[in-house]
C-alpha cells in the first residue's frame, strides 16, 4: 500500500487560531459514509472480495451451467449485491477540520454529550510518583485503548509541578518506559470489543518549551494519514495547548479516524531535555468497523444458497 505522502489527495493547509499551519489532506481511504456507517472506498473493497468468491465458487461448481443459467446466475448476483452495498458515490470527500480551541473542538462534534474525554483523573495517584495503566484501561468502559512506547504513565507532577499543571485535576499522562526515551502513544477505538471509527479526536500537550517533538498525527482505517500537526513549536513553561482534528463529510463530521498517534517531547518528562505530558484525550462518537472476513462470509453464504436454489445445484447440474 502507498504511504501516508502517496495517498494525499485534495491537500489542504489551513491556519489555526494560534498562526501556527496544519498539514491537512482529503482523504481517498476515509470515503464517503454508507449505509453501513464506513466508508464506501472500504465496502466497495469488501465489495471486490465478495464478487472475486462467488465467481470463484460459480466457476468450481457451476461450469457445467447453461450460458442463459449464467447471465441469469450473475445477474441476480449483481443485483443482490448491489442491494447490500449500496450505490457507490465518487463525489463526496472527508475532509479534516483542525481544532486549537478545545469547546469549539467539543461544540462541532455535537456538544459534550457526544464527546469522550479520558482525564486519567480516575487513576489512584499520590505525590510526585508515577503509577502504571494498562493500554486496556479505558476499552470496555470508554472506547479506547492507548498504548505508550513502552507503557503508560499516570502522574499528579511528574516531579515538576510547576512544568505540567493538569489540565484536568489531578493527573497527566506520559508514554513509557520511566527514565527511558520512549515518547509515542498510540489511541486506538471500540465499540465493545470491535475496533471503531471516530469523527474526532483531540488533546492537550502540557509544557512544549523546548523544541518538543510534539505532535499529533490521525490516520483512517487502512492506516493513511488524514492529517498531522506537524512539530508543534514551543509554546512557554506549563503551557497547555490543545490540538484536535474532526473528520467531516458534506458539512457534518463522518467517524473517519481509527487511530491517533502523538509525540510528547523527548523522553520521560523527569529526565528529558524537554519534557511534556498530555492531559484530557477527546474524542468523538465512535461507530464499529464491520469485519470484513464476516460480512464477505455472510454475504458469500446467502449468496451462494441464493445460487443453488435459483441454478438448481450440483445434482440439478448433474442430470
Ligand atoms: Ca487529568
Ligand atoms: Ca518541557
């Protein structure tokens, strides 16, 4: 598959609020939302296994069919098909809103009622000591796993008060390992147990000061970038700064993202030359990412049954 850089299409730069530019990009893997809640590029995808199976299955055992039985064997196909996918559309685009104020973030995804934010305020912390989480912390009851570098890391100061204020009191969060250089995380969603999609996530970087990195990168379902901040420059000691991007499909947002990288500095923010913790993980409604394995299956299966009852099956074929 091409890369992030090779799958940019419609690329857009917009300014945020702050002057500082985001790289934005349309993107051609996100599609336009279907009657199944994904994007139609996916289903027409699923679409092309499903058609390459029941040939495959007409071919092994229905060669012996009559050249009529087979216009009318892949016309039913097509038609029946057709039904379940829906018509495709090669107009709409996603396009991606980029957020550096956090209420209008939470307002253009329906309020705070349709918005999940993980604080890390549950997590049982005291002093300046740091506290692991499981990546699964947050799955069953929230939607989300988040995995750190090398583990995830709960703190109310990190050791530095004064440099990582909580947004949300009273703890932030950094990847692990402590004292080591780790400094990626990486959000995914669920609905229950199955990965999903969201039309937004953002969050919040505490005390880029001194050249980060810091960033925030959300890719869609097939793992492309639909957009990153790029290296955010410095914003001061204890700065809070917030960076959040919403997918959008003819004027509304579409659930778009299946993932959300960030970089927060340089290392473990006790011993790193420039520290930063995140705080308040946000996201929007999540909607689950059908299996293509069980759709292709269920599909295939009522689509062969449908074959065999309307071409007769291997013994009709047989006589
Ligand atoms: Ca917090
Ligand atoms: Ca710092």
């Amino acid at each position: 598959m091409a890369g992030p850089q090779g799958d940019q299409r419609g690329k857009v730069t917009r300014t945020a609020g702050d002057g500082q530019p985001f790289t934005v990009v349309t993107s051609n893997g996100a599609g336009p939302r279907g009657p199944l809640g994904i994007a139609l590029s996916r289903r027409r995808r699923v679409l092309s296994r499903v058609v390459m199976k029941v040939l495959t299955i007409m071919t092994r055992h229905a060669i012996a069919l009559p050249a009529s039985r087979w216009r009318t064997c892949l016309r039913g196909s097509v038609v029946g098909l057709a039904i379940w996918f829906g018509k495709p559309s090669s107009t709409a685009q996603v396009t991606v809103e980029s957020y550096t104020d956090y209420a209008s973030f939470v307002t253009r995804l329906g309020g705070g009622g349709s918005v999940t934010v993980i604080g890390f305020d549950d997590v049982s912390t005291s002093g300046d000591a740091s506290f692991s989480i499981a990546a699964d912390r947050y799955k069953l009851s929230d939607g989300i796993v988040i995995t750190g570098e090398d583990g995830q890391f709960v703190s109310q100061t990190f050791e530095y008060a004064s440099d990582y204020p909580a947004v949300s009191s009273p703890n932030t969060y950094a990847p692990g390992p402590e004292n080591g250089s780790g400094n990626t995380t990486e959000a995914t969603f669920f609905v229950g147990t199955t990965p999903a999609l969201v039309p937004g996530f953002g969050v919040f970087f505490v005390d880029i000061d001194f050249g980060g990195p810091a960033s925030l990168t959300v890719r869609d379902a097939e793992s492309a970038q639909l957009a990153t901040t790029g290296s955010l420059p410095n914003f001061g000691n204890g700065t809070q700064v917030f960076r959040g991007f919403v997918t959008v499909e003819a004027g509304d947002p579409v659930a778009a993202i299946s993932s959300a990288q960030m970089i927060s500095g340089s290392g473990w923010p006790v011993t790193a030359f420039d520290g930063v913790v995140l705080d308040d993980m946000a996201f929007g409604t999540a909607v689950p990412i059908p299996e293509p394995s069980v759709s292709a299956l269920v599909l295939g299966l009522a689509t062969l049954f449908g074959l065999r009852r309307r071409c007769g099956g291997r013994r009709a074929i047989a006589r």
